[in-house]
C-alpha cells in the first residue's frame, strides 16, 4: 500500500514539474515572439507600435555607446535619423523571472547612413523586459559590435 501512495505522490509531483516546464517554455516563446515584432516594428520605422511597445522609462544602448530614452529613440526612427535596411535576429533565449524577461541574442543589421551609404552591423545584445496589465514591455536595451 504504501508503495502505490508513494508511486501516486511522484506521478503528482512529475505532472506538476511538467506543468511548470511547459509553462515556461510557454512564456519564453511568447517573450522572443514579442522580441521579434519589436525587430520588425523597428525595421519598417512603425513608431506607433514602438510607442507600445517600449516602457516609458525604457533605456536604449546603441552599439556605439549612444543612450536614448523612450522619446529620443522614436523621434529619431520618426526623422529617419535612424534607418535600416534590414534587420534579423540570428539567435535569441530567452531566462523568466516572474514579470521579467531577459533576452540575449545575436543580431544583425544594415542601418543607412545620412549619406545614404549602408553599414552593416553585427551585435550582440541584452534586453529586459517588462510585463505589467498582461503586456511586455522593453524596459531596456543594449548592445554590443561584434
């Protein structure tokens, strides 16, 4: 008897872990999924998108050292002081804590330059997520030439 007790408390125990682990991996796609709408809203300068998207205390470290907060990084997409050609992410994972998303990837991109020159760029980056009212929400940004 008490070996089929101790059986149905580890099956228990085994459903719950995978519970867990399922809803996991759950979040994670669903944070990397956001990640890669925020690429793309970038990509094709949706600015309001973007609005949505970034915390309003978000800070922005470009790979050259350049900080931006919520209102100078999309008012340089809206200006097209910042512009890209393309932009892909190569590699993304992505670490849950509670209401915070980590994400560290590789990623790529061609920005046109003011003389209409392209530049292409490969990064490596950290981002922090944010989820607040059932939504995420960048709340900062960084990366780093490769």
């Amino acid at each position: 008897m008490k070996a089929v007790s101790l059986l149905i408390v580890l099956k228990l125990l085994f459903s719950v872990f995978c519970t867990q682990i399922f809803a996991q991996d759950k979040i994670k796609e669903e944070v990397l999924a956001f990640e890669r709408e925020r690429v793309k809203a970038t990509l094709t300068a949706n600015t309001g998108k973007l609005e949505q998207m970034l915390a309003e205390e978000v800070i922005w470290i470009h790979s050259s050292g350049k900080r931006d907060n919520k209102a100078t990084y999309i008012q340089a997409i809206a200006e097209g002081k910042a512009r890209y050609k393309t932009m892909s992410i190569e590699h993304s994972e992505a670490r849950i804590y509670d209401k915070i998303a980590i994400t560290n990837g590789i990623l790529e991109f061609e920005s046109i330059l003011p003389d209409n020159t392209i530049s292409k760029v490969r990064t490596t980056f950290t981002s922090v997520y944010r989820k607040k009212k059932g939504k995420w929400r960048v709340i900062s940004w960084q990366t780093t030439r490769l």
